[in-house]
C-alpha cells in the first residue's frame, strides 16, 4: 500500500497517449515557443524593456505550453503535483474518522477483460470543518473496512483535503 501513497497525495506525472503527428506537431510547436521565448523575447526585453518584447515572451511561452500540452505533456499537473507534494511535506494532523460508503466499480474492456475500482468514501473533522473524501484504493485494503467503521485519517495542515487512511501511510 505504501507505493501508491505518493501517487494518491501528488499525482505522479503522466505523459498522455497521443499519435504520432499530434507528438510531432506538439514538439514543433514548443520548440518554435522556446525560439521565439529565447531568441526573439528575452534578448530584446534585456536590451529595451518595453511591451513589444514582453508579447512575444507570452506568445512564446504560449507555443510552448501548448506544443507540451499536445505533444502529452501537461504542465498544470506537474505544478499541482509539486504544490501538493511541498503541502503533505509540511505540518500533518491525525484525526478520527468513518467510513461512509464502499463502492466497486466494474468496467469492461473491448476483449472483455473485467477490472474493478475499489473506492472507500469517508468523513472527519478537520481543523477546517468536516471533510468528506473518496478514495480509490486497493481490493485489500477495501475489504478491510465495512460502512461504519472508525478510521484514523492523516491529512495536511494546510490542505485537509491531502489526506490518507489509516493504513495508507508510512512512519
């Protein structure tokens, strides 16, 4: 259980699946940012500060998120996953809570394979006021609870939201 507390507390940062051309397409387009950003943006903002310069620095920096963005890279979650992480590093609470809800969600896929989706729901109070979160979590550690039952919750200080079950996290 321990391996997917990191991805659970600061998403890991996935490249999406794209085609070929949308990759190709994408990389052209932040590598023409990162020329216009570099080249063009910056040089003329050091020599004269003016608005001109400033624009092209924007656009550039425009094309680049956008040619990541395409090519399968998205920068919003690498800065939430780093905000979140700098978050749970910080100070952490320890409070009673219960679970509300067990849920499985069944899914085919086109071969007929069928997986399952294990989500405990859960409520506590935190320093904010009450919380009530969803989880997904692994087929054990589902069957370990039953609706009603007490859990312990850890969640950040700062954002009660970050928050793990008791079980979930490492000392």
């Amino acid at each position: 259980m321990a391996g997917r507390v990191p991805t659970r507390i600061y998403p890991e940062v996935r490249i999406q699946e794209r085609g070929i051309l949308p990759r190709i397409m994408g990389v052209i387009f932040a590598l023409i940012g990162l020329g216009v950003t570099v080249g063009v943006g910056v040089p003329s903002l050091v020599q004269e500060p003016s608005l001109e310069p400033l624009v092209f620095v924007f656009v550039g920096l425009l094309f680049i998120y956008a040619g990541l963005y395409v090519a399968g890279l998205d920068l919003r979650e690498w800065v939430l996953a780093l905000s979140h992480r700098r978050t749970w590093e910080g100070l952490q609470v320890t409070a009673d809570g219960k679970i509300l809800e067990r849920s499985i969600k069944e899914q085919k896929d086109s071969y007929g394979h069928v997986t399952y989706t294990y989500w405990l729901t859960s409520r506590f109070d935190s320093t904010e006021g009450p919380v009530t979160l969803r989880p997904r979590v692994e087929k054990r550690y589902y069957e370990r609870f039953k609706e009603g039952d007490p859990v312990a919750v850890r969640y950040a200080l700062d954002s009660p939201r970050l928050a793990l079950l008791e079980g979930e996290w490492v000392d």
